[in-house]
C-alpha cells in the first residue's frame, strides 16, 4: 500500500517537552551555575518564546564568590532565614533583570521563569521591569503579602506543572537542587 508512510506519521507521538518545562529545565541547567552556599537558584526570561536574559544567584561583579567566603552572612551559621539584610548575594532575579540592564534588553511583556518563587523585593523589581509572568518551581516562603503585591501590579502568578512527558526532567531537575546546598529543603528560606 502506498500510504504505509502516512499512517506511520499518524501513530508518530509528538515527545518534546512542552514550552514551560523546556524554559524550566534550562533553568535547572543555569541555576547549577549558582554561587551561594547556602542555595542555588537561577532565573530565565522569555519574551516571544525566546530567551531574553538569565541569571543565577550569587555576589555581585568584581566581588569574590560566596562559595570562596565573598559573603559573611552566607559562611556564618545563622539560621536559615535570618539576617537576610546583611546577605551580598544577588538573587537569581535580580540577575536576570540586571543582567538585562548592563544589555540594554528591555524585558516589558516578558515571563520570568524561577527555580523558586520570588521574594518580596525580587517581586517589586519584577513589576518594575514590566514583566507580566512569573511561572514558580518550588516555594520560597511565597508570602502572603508578596502574592498579593503582585497580584495587585496585575503580574500573573503561576506555579509549574510539569507536563505528562516531563516526568524524567522534574526528576532531574529535583537531583540538581538538591545538590550542595544544606539549606535546600523546600519551603526553607535561605
Ligand atoms: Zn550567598
Ligand atoms: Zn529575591
């Protein structure tokens, strides 16, 4: 028969990851760029389904890295959460929208992918930015007032879902997070 090929094509099974899961899994793959000992986190925006900038967190430019002592907080053993004011580390956001910045991209419209949900002062610079979307991997002490904030700016708030065909990937990515970092436990603050 000469459609043997066509009815080939018709059982053929589309098995690429859908768009949320191929943004989050690079996210995965940068934020095992971070540097900070106590988390690895990273950022990507998209804009028109392309990759605006990234980002990944740690001590800003020219400082020396959190994982050789750059930042004190983070080598101290304050608890998990606290004196986060005294923290040099930049946050993968703050990265990604920087990063941006430094060249000369313009992020308005755009979805910002995270490893883990933002904090508040990454929300208020992800509103200022004119991002419209953050699609979230786990919880960061996604606080209430942090979700309102955004919410009332009128920035659409997700949590990821993996797909069906993106069973292998979230099990990557969750061996990624939990590598080197002590205080990796989801829903533990930094
Ligand atoms: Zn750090
Ligand atoms: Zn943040």
């Amino acid at each position: 028969m000469a459609h043997h090929e066509g009815n080939d094509m018709s059982k053929s099974v589309d098995d690429r990851p859908d768009w949320d899961t191929y943004f989050m899994d690079i996210a995965h793959v940068v934020s095992r760029r971070g540097n900070c000992r106590r988390r690895k986190v990273a950022a990507i925006v998209v804009a028109d389904r392309r990759i605006v900038s990234t980002g990944y967190n740690g001590t800003p430019r020219g400082v020396r890295n959190c994982c050789e002592g750059g930042c004190e907080r983070c080598a101290s053993d304050v608890p998990s959460g606290s004196d986060l004011s005294s923290c040099i580390c930049c946050h993968a956001e703050e990265n990604a929208i920087t990063q941006a910045a430094y060249h000369g991209i313009r992020l308005k419209g755009a979805t910002i992918y995270v490893t883990i949900s933002p904090c508040l002062t990454c929300a208020k610079m992800i509103i200022n930015a004119g991002i419209v979307e953050v699609v979230y991997g786990g919880d960061y002490a996604f606080n209430e007032q942090t979700r309102k904030l955004l919410a009332e700016a009128g920035v659409a708030c997700r949590t990821y879902v993996p797909g069906p065909l993106a069973r292998e990937s979230a099990v990557a990515a969750e061996a990624c997070c939990q590598t080197g970092a002590p205080a990796a436990k989801p829903g533990k603050p930094a």
